[in-house]
C-alpha cells in the first residue's frame, strides 16, 4: 500500500530553517547546523542515525519539493544567471522522479543516477497525483521544504511526518507548525543518539 | 551530588502553555489539554509515562516556581479577595519547601503533607540558593512555570530539563525557548508511549 512520508529536521525550538534562504544559506542564516546531523552517521554510538537515514530512502517511488527546496531562484527560471539545476550537482541523491512545485513552466531536467526533475504548476495536490502514479506501489516522499511540508500537514495527505529534533535553539526561522493549531498526531516511534531524536508520527 | 533538575510539558510547536493564563485557564486558553498526559498512567502501554512520573518527585528535596505557576494572583497578594494558597488544595502534591518567586513578601504558608510555600523577593538566583539549602543532598526542582524555567535556562543553572512532548500544536502561547537562541543541550533518554514523547536533556 503507497503511502506519502514527510520528514524534517526541526530545532528543539520548532524551526526548520533559519531566516532569510539565499545561495549563501540553503538553510538560511544559522540554518546549515540542522542537516548537519546526516554526516558521520557511520560513527560508534550512531547506529540510529544512520538506520533513519536509511529508511528515509527505502520504498520510495517519488518525491515532491517545494521550489526553495530545490532552489534560491525566485520568479521566473529564466530570470536565474544561467540554468539553475538543484544544490545537489549533476547526480542527486533522489535516483527517482521528483515533482517540483512551481508557479513557472518549465521542461523536465534529467540528471544522473535516474532522478528527473519534473516542473508542476498546479500545487501540491496535483504534484502529489503525479508522484502516486509515478511510484506505482512504492511510497512518495513530501521532502520539503518548510511551507510545502506545512502545505501538506494542512492537507491532511501524510500519512508519517519524521521529525528529526536537533538539541539546538534556534531562535527564528520559519516553523513547520505555523499556522495547524489544532492538528494533532500520533506518536509511532522514537529512534535516538548522542546527536539528534528521531520522532515518528502517524496521523489520525 | 544535589543537581537541579526542570520539567516540562510542551506541545509539538513548541508551547508550554496557551495565551492568557487565568483563574478559568490555569494553563491559558487552550492549555489543559498539556497536563493531561499525567492522568491515568496506569492504563496499559503506559508504564513510561508512569516512570517519568514516578521519577519527577523522586529525590527531589526542594522547588523553585514561579509565581505564574503558583496563582493567578497579579501585583500585591493583599489585591487578591481572601487568602490565594496555591492550585492544588489543602495537600500539594511537593511534600517538601517550594521557593515561590514575587515581587511581593509574604510570610510562609505551611500546608499538609510536609509542603510548605516560601515567598522569594530576590529572584531566580536566591530562591534556587534557599532551595538547595533546603534539599541538602537531594534534587532541586524548577517545576514552572515558563518563563521561570527559562530564567533557568538562559541563567544556565540547569543540570537536566526534561520535556513532555505532546502530540498536539497549540498554535499560540508561551514558548519555552524564547529569547534563547544559541542554547545548546545534550539529548540524554528519550521514552515514549502513544500519549507523549519524554525527552531528557543535560547541558553540555
């Protein structure tokens, strides 16, 4: 049975990403310690870490982004210096369709190692039909970010939200719950390390 | 080695309490719902959640709170109509000294079951002084309510700060990490059940 996924990593103050996103600060500004905790997971005591890191992947069919997931262009494409074509270089990690949502047409970009950026111009719910049909049986994952995660939790399309809490405050950002007073989720597992607490939770 | 020690619960967005606390709404609007994981923990699947409750008072020799976390009470206890004398009836469930930070003196208020209330008018740092005095070899406790708990934590006087995290976003209210950009904490424990998320933290 396909299933749609999300996760994030969250501050211990809820933010999942600093202020002001730009090609400086894909995390905006005091952003980057978030993703940070995806390194090293081979280390002693981070056997954890590096099993979430894997599931994160297994079973997933295709993806749907947010345009500031997938990049700092604002507006059209072509107002970008050259042909921006993600932050992942030529071979992202995806090896999957990702359908990025975007108010600007533009042709599929096919990259590496079999992922193909697919543009998306009607929001997040059509996005999300052409991931379920693209992954067939496999799940889709909402990668991010911020607003497109928040889009789907209002939504009500998640089946499993992933928050991968970092022991740090924060302080501004943009927060994943903004605006879902009410909504509520139910605890499905607790994976930790020295480094980072993995919460997984279903939807009612 | 005595430590000091602070709980709290915490919605999924990051707030210790709804707006508006009140003699109505104890824990603001909205708010009750936060509390309510320390009721019948004895049902089943929920033996962690009676172990962190049972460890909350376990070797605890004394409390700080606020005075939020105290009463309603605003300005002068004299402006209050009778006598305030906490939340919790004649038997607070301390049993030990609780330093209760004012503006404004009042003599101690001994209640039953060993819980007697003194009223501290020299801050956050005296009160935790008288406190640790009090509990001699034993814990002392920073039980609340928000902002004295982050009093606590930008004084840095924490050795451990344990968070109930409920599976719920409020939406608004009173934010445990505010002001605190920058802290850093280590994760600890975490334990789990369908109702609420505990996780354990000390400060590096």
């Amino acid at each position: 049975m396909s299933r749609v996924r999300a996760r994030q990593v969250i501050s211990i103050d809820g933010y999942a990403a600093g202020p002001r996103q730009s090609l400086e600060h894909p995390f905006g500004e005091g952003g980057l310690r978030l993703p940070q905790w995806q390194l090293q997971t081979d280390r002693p005591g981070r056997e954890n870490d590096a099993q979430v890191l894997a599931e994160s992947v297994e079973n997933v069919g295709a993806y749907v982004m947010g345009r500031n997931m997938f990049g700092p262009v604002r507006g059209p494409w072509s107002s970008w210096d050259g042909e921006w074509r993600g932050w992942w270089g030529e071979e992202p990690p995806y090896h999957a369709p990702v359908f990025v949502l975007t108010h600007h047409e533009r042709e599929p970009l096919e990259m590496d190692g079999g992922t193909t950026f697919h543009f998306v111009t009607d929001g997040l719910l059509a996005a999300l039909a052409l991931a379920r049909d693209a992954a067939a049986t496999a799940d889709v994952c909402v990668a991010g970010g911020v607003s497109t995660i928040r889009q789907a939790l209002s939504a009500g399309v998640l089946d499993e939200l992933t928050l991968h809490v970092v022991p740090l405050v924060l302080g501004e950002g943009e927060r994943t719950f903004e605006g879902l007073a009410g909504l509520e989720l139910e605890p499905d597992r607790v994976l930790a390390s020295p480094t980072v607490t993995h919460l997984r939770y279903r939807f009612p």
